[in-house]
C-alpha cells in the first residue's frame, strides 16, 4: 500500500516538473494569440533556437551557464521581436488561416537553417544543476526540474502583474481585441505586438534553455510545441491562468497514463485529451466561451 | 477582349467557359496519354506519383478550399487508404473493389473526425485534426497484427482484369485515369447544389441554415468526401511504395499537402492540381541545384526544410490567392487586354478584428 | 389589399420568452401575424425585435412559449427546416456569400427545393442539367423583379451597399416563401434606394402573394407599406394597430418615437 502511494508521489513529482515545462511554452504560446491572435507554429523551432544557441555559448565559447543563459533570453526575444517587425507583420487583417500558414512556414524555415547549421547529431551542455537531484521523503526529483518549477513560478508572477498593472499591458489587451480601436486611442499597436512576441520568444528561450539538458539539444525538441498546445487547449484558449493549469495538469495525465493506462497511451494522451475536450468543453477549464451576434 | 454571349442557360454553368479552353483541355489530355511512349519509366513513375499527390490534395481541397475546415493531419487518412487497401489486397479482392474499399473506410474515419468537429471551427478544428493525425500514426506503429507495425507491410502488386498494372507505362495511365475521373466528379459536384452549398457553408453558416442547408451534415459529409478522396489517392501510393511503414505517413506529409493546397490556391481545384505539381517537384529541383550551392549550405538535410517553408511563407506574403489566383490574375489581363487596370487585384489595408467573436 | 380577419393566422407566438444568461430578451410575448400582411416591428435597440426573428427562426431557443406557423409547432424544428416549410430571412449585417457571384447567392436560394440526387449531381445526368436550367429560369424571374440584371455574373466582394440589400432580399425570395422576414430592411440605404424597397415590399405582397414582417426603425417606410404596426419594448409588446395608431400612442412616443 504504502508503495502505491510512494508510486503515486513520485509520480505527481514528476508530472509537475514535466508539466511546469508544457506551462511556460503554452503561457508563450498563449502571450503571442492573446495579441496577435496567431497560433505561433513556430514557437517550438524558437525553443530549438535557444538550445541551439545555449549550447554554442556554453560548450563552444565556454560561457558560465548564467552569462549564456541572460545572452540567449535577450537574442531570442530580438529575434522573435524581428519576426513580427519584419515577417507576421505584414499579414494583419488576413484572416487566422494566413497567419497559420506564415508560422508553419517560419517554423520549417528556422528548423531548415538549424539543420544546415549544426547538423543532425544530437548534443548536450552541462548546467549547474546537471545529475543532482534531492529527495523529499522517499520522492526524488532532479535539482534541474526545481529549477524549471521556479522560473516557470517566476515568469508567470512576473507576467500576471504585468499585464495587469501596467501600462503596457494593458494596452497589449487592447489592441488585442480591437486593432483600429487600439491605434484611434493612442496605442502604437505594431510596436505593442512585436513587443508581445519578444516576451513569447523569451518564455521560450526559458524553456528551451532549461529543457534540453533533460531531452538533449536536437531538432526534435519542437515537439513540446504540440503537447503545449493540448495544455493551451485544456487550460482554456485565451486564457494565461489556463495554459499554466493545463500544462501542470497535462504533465501529471500524461505521468499517471505511463503507469496505470495501456502500453503506449502515455504517448497519444496529451492529443486524446485535446479532442476530448475540443469535443465536450471547447472553451477549456478556463476559457471564455464566444458567440457570434447574427 | 473577351465576352460571354450566352443564348442558353446551360451555357453558363459548362464546364469550359469557351471553346477555346476545351481545345486546350483536350490536347494537353492528348499529350498526357501520349508521353509514355516518349519518357523513360523513371520519369513516368514520377509523373505517377504526381498524380497520386494530385489526387491527395484534391481530397484535401474538398474539405479546406470548399467548406473552410481546416485540417492539418490528411497524412491519416492517406495512410488509412494505404493500409486498408493491402490488407484488403492480402485477403484477395479485386483491385477495382479493394480501392472503393478503401476510400470507403477512409471516410468513415472523416466522418468520425467530422461529427466531432463540427463543433469547432477553424484554429481549433487545426488541432484536432493535428491529434487525429498523431494519434493514428502511433496506432499505425503499435497494431503490428494488422500493419506490421514499425517493420512494414509489403503491398500485393496491382493486376486489373488479368493485366498487370504494375509496369511503369500502366501505372502511369492506372493513375491519370484515376485523376481524370476524381476531378471530373468534383467539378460535377462544385457546379450543382451540394457544391454550392459547401460554399454557402463556408462562406456564412448562419444564412446556410436560414436557406435550408443542413450545415452540420453537409460539413460532417464534406469531412467524409474529403477523406474518401485522400483515402483514394493512399490506396494508389501504397502501390508506388510497395512497402507501408508508419514513416511514410508523418505529420510532414500533413503538412505537404496543406502546402499544396495553400501555395495552389484555396477554393478551386485547378490550385490543388497546380499546388501538387510545385510541391511534388520541389524535392527534384532543389537536389538539381545542390551542386551548385557552397558545400557548407548543401551538404545537410534543412535545405529541403527550409526551401519549403520559404516558399510557403512568400505565397502567404505575396501572393495568397496562391498560384490559381496568379493563374486567373494573367487571365484576366489577357482577356481585358486593352483596358486592363492596373490595380484590379490590389488589396486595401485592413486592421485585424478579433476573429473570436466570429 | 387588405386582409380579412377571418382567416387563420398565418403565424402565432404564444406567450414566448428568451433569456440570455441573465438577460431577458423577450418576455412574454404574444403576436399573431395574419396571411398577405405587411407588418412592421418597431422599437428601441434591444427591445427585442431581433431576438423575435432568431426565436421564430430558430436560431435560439426559447426558454419558454410556443410559435405555430400554418398549425406546425416552430419550436420542435431544427434550425435547418424552417426554410423548407415557407419562411426565408434577410439579416440585420447582411449575410451574403461573399466570394460567390450574385447568381450563385440567388441560386443557394433555391436550396429547399429538390437539387437532384447525389449521383445525378457527380454524373452530370441529363435529368441533372434540366433540373439546373429549370433553377435557373426560375431565379432569372427574381433577378428580373429586383433589376439584378447587370450585377447577375458580379461577385459579391465589388458590389456596393445598397445592390447587396437588395441581393440578399433576392436570395430570399428565390426560396420562395409564404412568409417573409426582414431586419431592418432599409438601415444604409439613401431615400431614393428606401423609396424603391418600398414599392418592392409592397410588390412582395401584391404580386407574390408573400406575407411581410419587417423589423424597422425607418419611420417613413414603415408609414408607407406597412398595414399593421408592433411595437415592442423591453421584449414586450407596447403596442399594435395601424401606423397611425401606434404612432401616436403615447408609450410608444415616450419608449421611443420621443415628442
């Protein structure tokens, strides 16, 4: 009995760690639609960037981990600001299908000219917390997932108060849900969103810096991006809180599945959760519903 | 300068809007069935393959260009096709049979995709169909009794009637038959009341529903249509592989074909056409041009990524009626000739309003 | 042509009430709408006058209340049927197929009539093709009464306000109903364009022999073609009766006319 719930912690431990990760990429994912209202298909391969770039920084110029962690967050979030500047900029007022179809292409773009660049081996860096890890009565969990919880903890205050306290933030909300509306009160809406994407391009350099140590730097990191979205989806689309509660619980379904379901449901889970819940809840745990005024 | 003088109604709604273009139709029809006497087999089996890729992304047309429904996993239904046609071939239907077979249960899997979603539309109707996708590729790998799982499944060669139609020559015409006949019965369907009414779906459900327009059914059918017609174009490229592996069918083949069908043009069937042909050609060309690039920028395998996702992303740029608007844009100027304006294609600014409250 | 009040009415909204969330759209609500009448509904925003509409044609459902049309039950149908039993709609924003051309929004009209069967649609029958030219005759007959004549091949994305009214009135009648709803039938167009919907409407009811119940705010057009006036308030009926009468009841100029 008292195994079964040792289990069950380690688990949950687990589960948190992994669904802190699906946190901070969906709350990216999420920071981006809530302005923009595009679904950036790219924020995996901009999660790849970060690895990419940490592992230069580290292994190849010899960097302390702190140093190439700051240089990678800032370089990311210039590039995701250049992305919307320069590329999804151009596309506003185009219906969703176009900006979907943009980050797809950005997104092949970025893993093309990452594949041409590094190559395809698969590499690694060392970080402060690399193979050691702490137990809690019984529960062991890598010092590196504590560190995960905490930025993700961290990151998301920060962005709560943010959004809510200040000027900025609240203007991103703006221009969000009414484009002309936002610019006919002052706001300066193109720099607002490209702002917006900074801030997504620096979750994702968090998450992408501190995620693959766990799962080694490679293309494949991207994946993240589709569980991310079925935690967007269960949290609630729209919704900041949401993607935090879903990623944390996407994470523990998918630990749980691994022990108490099939062989082999722990991979198709996270994407059975997501139509379940398109299917019975579409606005998620805790999305608003919408309606159109006929 | 070109005019329609229409003295009867069924005039106006044939499927040639001039003399002209059938005469166009018919020969480039005539140069189609006359190059394989012309072409080595290795270019036939390539210009198979085409047409395969042709018919898949018609399949996907139907449903994203017609109804607006969004689907960003057509990889499954394609292997669905693929699968059910060998296993059906292994158990000794005929071939005519098996691939009616297989495009049957292929739409039964967009119907049961399609129910669902009708419920949802656009973005999340894209994630749905993402899942779908990822989850039949696991259940492709994991269900080795039938699929042979990660190590394959060999496919039975093709005979029809006691012919073979494995050789490059019959193949070739197995498959431009096939197209012919998918993309006359759309264009069939496209003129008359349930194509307008898939438009009418896409364009405004509310006023489909005030006309009569049973939209749910019409978009659960459209699903079913759709993957029927993917399924079709699977069964034909189990025949080119010979040998199905789960790889053959991943969330990159999706994605090729939402490429075709976007770069082509959303809504008209000759972009699908004209999008598969660039898409399907796009590996041949860039392999043309590796020689030529600096060694560091060729030598690994992103090329192809990349060269993909710029092309999409300076049709979404530049030119996102695709390559049929660019088609009917040249049209036009050759058919207005002499007072042709400049600007009758630009396009106004436009300030992006929520789409939630949609 | 006036009507006679011994006819069954043509459609009864019995004690009716619609809430959304908390918002009660319509409360109580009690009209009947008599065969070959043009009757006008009038009344501040958000009395309610839309939400009738969708509520008739079943775009929501009432929390409470019956409507009958013809003896059916309106409430037991699905949204989708209503056009095949004899009503059709135009919209308050109007809803036209924006990359169709004005003959495909008239022939979607034409939807609750038999199109032919699926087979005979992929295989292009002879039967098909006669079955199209006969659709086609018959909205070549609309696009005639509206003078659609030069905008017939035209897509909707290039036409100008008023020709869209107008197309989306055509696309209703092509369905050929026995009653007709309009939402504010006349909000964008100039006098002169006003002026022409009035002679159309009362057209609609002479010529057609269609029943006409219009949502309005415009005053002059509701005093032109109009034979019997509701007017409505916080979901509720003020008053009814003729365009004089009702327009110079004194709830109504107080709720909305003003003095």
């Amino acid at each position: 009995m008292n195994d079964f719930w040792l289990t069950f912690a380690q688990l949950t431990v687990n589960g948190i760690a992994v669904g802190a990760i699906y946190a901070l990429v969906a709350l990216g994912l999420v920071l981006i639609y809530k302005a923009t209202e595009v679904l950036n298909f790219a924020h995996g391969d901009l999660l790849v960037v970060s690895a990419f770039s940490a592992w230069g920084l580290i292994t190849v110029w010899g960097l302390p981990f702190w140093l190439a962690l700051m240089i990678t967050v800032l370089g990311v979030a210039l590039f995701a600001f250049a992305l919307d500047a320069v590329v999804i900029r151009r596309i506003a007022g185009q219906p969703q299908f176009a900006g979907v179809m943009l980050t797809i292409a950005l997104a092949f773009m970025i893993r093309g000219a990452v594949s041409m660049l590094f190559g395809p081996e698969s590499r690694n860096y060392p970080t402060p917390w690399s193979q050691q890890s702490t137990q809690v009565g019984g529960v062991s969990i890598a010092n590196l997932q504590l560190v995960i919880l905490g930025v993700s903890m961290m990151v998301t205050l920060v962005l709560f108060f943010f959004f809510r306290f200040t000027r900025l933030g609240v203007a991103m909300q703006a221009a969000s849900q009414n484009q002309l509306a936002a610019y006919l009160n002052g706001v300066r809406v193109k720099r607002v969103n490209s702002m917006v994407w900074a801030l997504g391009g620096v979750t994702a350099a968090f998450a992408g810096v501190l995620l693959a140590p766990i799962t080694l730097v490679d293309i494949s990191l991207w994946f993240v991006t589709l569980k991310a979205l079925s935690a967007l989806v269960l949290g609630g689309f729209g919704s900041i809180p949401g993607a935090i509660v879903g990623g944390l619980l996407i994470g523990l379904i998918e630990q749980y599945a691994g022990v108490y379901m099939p062989d082999g449901t722990k991979d198709i889970v996270a994407y059975l959760v997501l139509i379940a819940v398109l299917i019975v809840r579409p606005h998620g745990l805790l999305g608003e519903a919408h309606g159109r005024r006929v | 300068m070109r005019f329609d003088y229409h003295t009867q109604y069924r005039e106006g709604f044939a499927l040639w809007r001039s003399p002209f273009d059938r005469n166009l139709y018919a020969l480039l029809l005539l140069v189609l069935c006359a190059l394989p006497w012309f072409m080595s087999p290795f270019v036939l089996g390539e210009m198979a393959y085409v047409f395969i890729l042709c018919v898949a992304s018609l399949g996907l047309m139907s449903l994203t260009g017609l109804t607006g429904q969004v689907s960003l996993g057509h990889a499954a239904f394609i292997a669905i096709g693929a699968y059910g046609h060998a296993w059906f071939l292994s158990k000794g239907l005929p071939l005519p049979l098996s691939m009616v077979l297989a495009a049957l249960l292929s739409a039964s899997a967009g119907l049961l995709v399609g129910i669902p979603a009708i419920r949802v539309s656009g973005l999340y109707l894209a994630m749905v169909t993402l899942a779908f996708a990822i989850i039949v590729e696991q259940i492709i790998g994991h269900w080795s009794s039938v699929t042979g799982g990660f190590t394959g499944l060999a496919v039975n060669d093709p005979v029809f009637l006691g012919l073979s139609l494995s050789g490059s020559k019959a193949f070739y015409y197995f498959c431009l038959f096939t197209l012919v006949l998918v993309l006359l019965a759309l264009l069939n369907i496209l003129r008359s009341g349930m194509g307008r009414a898939l438009i009418g779906v896409r364009e405004s459900e509310a006023a489909s529903y005030a006309l009569g327009i049973p939209v749910e059914r019409m978009k659960a059918g459209a699903f079913a249509l759709s993957a029927g017609i993917t399924g079709l174009a699977g069964s034909m490229l189990a025949h080119h592989l010979k040998y199905l592996t789960p790889d053959g069918f991943t969330l990159l083949l999706s994605l090729e074909l939402v490429l075709m069908v976007v770069i082509g043009g959303l809504g008209s069937l000759r972009g699908a056409v004209l999008g598969a042909i660039l898409i399907s050609s796009l590996p041949t060309a860039i392999s043309r041009i590796k020689p030529f690039l600096p060694d560091s920028v060729a030598k690994q395998f992103g090329l192809e990524t990349f060269i993909f996702g710029l092309v999409l992303a300076l049709f979404v740029l530049f030119e996102p009626m695709g390559l049929n608007g660019r088609w009917l844009k040249i049209r036009s100027l050759l058919e207005s000739f002499p007072i042709y304006r400049k600007d009758t294609f630009k396009r106004n600014k436009r300030y992006m309003k929520s789409e939630r409250y949609r | 042509m006036k009507t006679s009040n011994a006819t069954p009415p043509l459609l009864t909204v019995d004690k009716l009430s619609l809430t959304f969330g908390g918002v009660q759209a319509i409360a109580d609500l009690s009209l009947e709408v008599r065969p070959g009448e043009v009757l006008a509904v009038i009344g501040p925003n958000g009395a309610g006058k839309t939400s009738l509409l969708n509520a008739v044609t079943r775009v929501f459902d009432p929390s409470g209340g019956q409507i009958h049309f013809k003896g059916q039950d309106l409430t037991q149908m699905q949204r989708h049927q209503i056009a095949t039993l004899g009503i059709a709609r135009t919209f308050q924003n109007i809803e036209l197929f924006e990359a169709a051309t004005v003959l495909d929004n008239l022939l979607l009209g034409r939807h609750r009539f038999f199109q032919g069967h699926w087979w005979q649609q992929v295989l292009r029958t002879p039967a098909l093709t006669r079955l199209e030219e006969a659709a086609h005759a018959e909205v070549e007959k609309i696009i005639d009464f509206l003078d659609l004549t030069p905008w017939r091949h035209a897509p909707i994305a290039g036409l100008p306000y008023g020709v869209r009214k107008v197309v989306e009135l055509g696309r209703a009648l092509c369905a050929q109903p026995e009653l007709l709803f309009l939402d504010e039938p006349a909000s964008g167009l100039n006098p002169e364009e006003t002026r022409e919907l009035a002679f159309w409407i009362d057209d609609i009811r002479s010529e057609l022999g269609i029943t006409v119940v219009m949502v309005e705010h415009d005053m002059s057009l509701v005093s032109a073609v109009a034979d019997r006036v509701i007017c409505m308030a916080q979901g509720r009926v003020l008053a009814q009766g003729s365009p004089t009468e009702v327009q110079s009841h004194p709830a109504v100029i107080a709720a909305y006319l003003g003095a």
